[in-house]
C-alpha cells in the first residue's frame, strides 16, 4: 500500500487561493491504496483517477477488484465524492457493501467505457448515490 501521508500537503497559496486547511495528494500517492467500506471489509484498491480537465476536479477514481494477484480485476470508477479519506489507515472509505461493489457497473482493464459520455456517467452516478 501506498503511503496516503508521504505527499500530504496544507497551507495556503501566495495567492489564497487554497483554504489553510486544505489536504492536497498528489495522484501517485493515492495509486494502490485500499478502498475498504464502513464494515471494514477490503472492496479494492485505487488503481487510477480521471481527471475533468473541462472542470477541474477529480470525476472518479478507478477502483480494482474482484481479481487474485492482479489477474482477473475488474475496474470500477467510483464517483471522487464517494470516497472519504481516512488518513489514519491510509486508505478510503466508500459507504457500499461488498456485494453491491461486486454488481457495480464495471469494465475490464483492456476495455475501458467512455467516461465522458453523459449516459454511462448518470448511470455510475446514481449507482452510488445516497
């Protein structure tokens, strides 16, 4: 696992554009992290994160699972606001069950959807809505 804290930073820009109390990860460190749920069941681990480059922020991140010794993963991109850090573990948190991420809309790693697609996206999204 990743350290969640290796690149952990906080302060404000010259220009006071980021809050005193902002936490800033870079995407490296993230990579590899456990996503576990409230039960603290594993459900999978951060493979990636997408990028809304049109909005800048963070859309999804990509988690695997499913899969032993990274053969047969399925990915799954999890909405950015899902995710709550825990930083005293260094992992996340997603408030799912174990077998509602096994049912998530899903896509193999040679087979990637269109993320930009308004379809797919409302279909992810209300997926893990509460």
């Amino acid at each position: 696992m990743n350290n969640v804290i290796t690149h952990l930073n906080s302060g404000a820009s010259a220009a006071g554009n980021i809050s005193p109390h902002a936490l800033l990860l870079s995407a490296d460190s993230i990579t590899g992290d456990e996503v576990c749920n409230m039960q603290d069941e594993k459900l999978g681990k951060i493979q990636d994160i997408m990028l809304d480059t049109t909005e800048g922020k963070i859309r999804y991140a990509v988690l695997s699972a499913g899969g032993f010794l990274g053969m047969g993963d399925r990915l799954f991109a999890v909405p950015w606001q899902a995710l709550k850090l825990d930083a005293a573990n260094k992992r996340f948190m997603l408030d799912v069950d174990a077998e509602r991420i096994k049912n998530a809309p899903g896509f193999d790693k040679d087979s990637w959807p269109n993320m930009a697609d308004a379809s797919w996206n409302s279909t992810v999204e209300s997926y893990y809505a509460r």
